[in-house]
C-alpha cells in the first residue's frame, strides 16, 4: 500500500524497487539493459569506504544493470503482489 498510494515523497513517479532488480533481472531480463563486467570492490582504502573499479582485462564476474523499465517493473510487482 505505501508504495503504491503514499504521496508524501515525490509521488513515486520514478523510483524504482531496488529491492526487486535482482530477482526481477533473472526471471525478467527483457526489462533490463546490461552488460557483462569484471568488477573489483577495495574495501582496504579507509573503515566503511570502498571504492569499486570496472576492469574488462578479467573474466566479467557480474551483470552491471545499466537501464530498466521502472515502470513495467512495478507492473509486474504489483501484479503479482495482487494475486
């Protein structure tokens, strides 16, 4: 109910369910633009700050989401909640 009627924080005209992204990207990838990446996390650069690179010289080990379809996302998220 909240995201779906609560007008109090912008109106919920562009937020996406981060929450969502990962489920929804592998049993939905048509919703999604990405791209295969080797990503690095430093986590010794100083106590809780990392720093994350992007180096394509590895193998990727992830998917870096680049655009989705928030809109056809909270569909799908409501339409199942819904059921």
């Amino acid at each position: 109910d909240y995201y779906q009627n609560d007008m109090k924080y912008w109106e919920f005209s562009w937020w996406v369910m981060y929450d969502l992204l990962a489920t929804a990207f592998f049993t939905n990838k048509e919703l999604f633009s990405y791209k295969e990446s080797y990503i690095e996390v430093e986590t010794r650069v100083l106590p809780n700050i990392w720093e994350t690179y992007e180096n394509n010289l590895n193998k990727p080990n992830c998917f870096v989401i680049t655009w989705v379809d928030e809109i056809k996302l909270k569909d799908l998220f409501f339409n199942v909640m819904n059921k």
